[in-house]
C-alpha cells in the first residue's frame, strides 16, 4: 500500500529538495513586494548590461545594500556569468634579466608611481594577433595599449609611447614579466630616458604582475569570439569601445568604482596634500 502525502504535510527540507528551491526561500516573505519588483528590475538591467558583474558590483551601480542586491538574486537565480580558467604552461624568455622587482617592498598610493606591462593575442581569420596593455597600477587604468600581428619589440613600446602621451609625467616604476620584448636593450634603454626604473617579476612567477594578468584573462573573455567580426576594422573599433568602456564605466571590484573616476579621485587627494604641504613649508 503506497503513503501518498499532501505537499502541505512534507517537511521544508523535502520540499525544498523537489521543488530546486533553497530552504530559505520557503520563509521569506516579501515585506515590500512592489518595492522588491522594481528593484529586481533595475538589478535585471544591470545584469544584462554587464553579465560578469556579481551581487557586489551591482550594488555598487545602484548605490544600495550589497546585502539586499545578494537577496534579490539569489532568490532570482541571478549570477554572475563566469567560465572556468584554463591554465597553461607560462612562456618566459631564455634570457635572464638582471632586473631586480622593485614592487616588493613598495606601497603603492598614488598614481604614476607605477606602471605594470604585458601582452596577449587572440585570433581573427586563422591569424594570430597581439594585444599589449600598460596599466596604472594605483588606478588600475589602462593608460596605453597597442595591437600588432607580431609580439616584437615594436608592439610593447607602441603601448609604452601611448601611455607616456595620455600621462602628464612618467611613472617611477615599470614593471613588467620576464617577456624578451620587456627584457631588450631597446625597452629598457627607453625606459631609462624617461626616469623610469625597470622592474620584473621573478622568472616563472607570473603571479608577481598579477593585475595585469587578470585584466588579459578578463578582457579576452568579455570581448568573446573574435571571429564574429568580419571585417578587422570592425574588431579594431570594438577592442577600442572595451578599454573605454572598462576605464570610464565599469565598476572595478578593488576600487568600488571606475577605474577613471578613482584617478580623479587619488588625482585630488594628492593635489590637496600637496597643497598643505607648500603651505606648511611657506609658513615656516
């Protein structure tokens, strides 16, 4: 003889368990259900605007509880998009480099302290191209960036020489993997020319030029495929439309906002240390 129950007599646990439901959203109850409603929509906007954003990068945008946003996905079935990492074998130059890493012992506050470089590719038609960045590490902006179907030396400095264009003045510290193009006579000899002390990270230690390692992975994989652009002038104009987009509009998960907006922000705290600083020496 079967037991048939009623769902109403079925523990929560087990209703839980049929229905794919947590246990938690069987004793929520929605104190402000309209209000609940138009929130869920702005968060839906949000979500579906930048799909890598997590629960607290929309709060960020929206300027409300990073709890109340976790609720209201998670009873949703609202995620962050996201894929799993594939690791592969680091490829570092032969050579050695004397170039000591000189972001150890450093504490990083200001921007133009220090630039960290590096460069990736992807692949359009069956050809391989190079995408090299240089980033603001204090900022986290991306303040140069050329592409090349060749990773040579040209390609890193091409980005060097944009960076030195965008910026007022040169940083202290460039630091960079242990790449051949990072290591030649020819980048460093220029770096030199304009004040900058070359740093590198140790060999096989891609970990140690970490923020501009993220922004590569993270880059690429919000740019998807490549191929679905047929012309390359096209896929030019997109990859120009990402860096902008991440410099002014993304909200950086470290900073709590865009990475420009914190410039401006470190950018004015500096000026106004500066400033009692020169008055506390005119006064003396």
């Amino acid at each position: 003889m079967l037991l048939f129950l009623s769902a109403k007599g079925l523990p929560v646990a087990v209703k839980a368990r049929l229905s794919g439901r947590s246990r938690s959203s069987f004793y929520y109850r929605r104190k402000q259900p309209e209000k609940d409603a138009a929130f869920l929509e702005e968060v839906r906007t949000i979500h579906e605007a930048h799909p890598y954003y997590g629960y607290k990068r929309i709060a960020n945008e929206l300027h409300v509880s990073h709890k109340r946003t976790y609720r209201i996905m998670k009873l949703n079935g609202i995620c962050a998009k996201s894929s799993r990492r594939r690791h592969g074998k680091n490829q570092y130059s032969k050579g050695k480099s004397s170039l000591p890493n000189l972001m150890k012992d450093i504490a990083i506050k200001h921007p133009n302290q220090v630039w960290a470089g590096d460069f990736t590719y992807f692949t359009w038609k069956r050809r391989t191209y190079y995408l090299a960045t240089v980033m603001d590490i204090c900022t986290r902006q991306i303040v140069g960036w050329h592409v090349s179907p060749s990773h040579s030396v040209e390609l890193v400095l091409e980005a060097l020489k944009m960076a030195l264009g965008k910026r007022s003045k040169a940083p202290m510290i460039f630091h960079s993997d242990h790449g051949s193009e990072y290591i030649s006579e020819e980048y460093v000899s220029t770096l030199k020319t304009h004040g900058i002390a070359p740093s590198n990270s140790a060999k096989g230690k891609p970990w140690q030029n970490g923020f501009v390692e993220s922004w590569n992975y993270r880059f690429k994989e919000e740019l998807g495929d490549p191929n679905r652009f047929l012309a390359f002038d096209t896929l030019f104009q997109e990859l120009c439309s990402k860096v902008t987009e991440y410099n002014t509009y993304r909200i950086h998960s470290a900073l709590k906002m865009p990475p420009d907006a914190f410039h401006e922000k470190k950018t004015h705290e500096l000026e106004a240390i500066q400033t009692v600083q020169k008055s506390a020496i005119n006064q003396a």
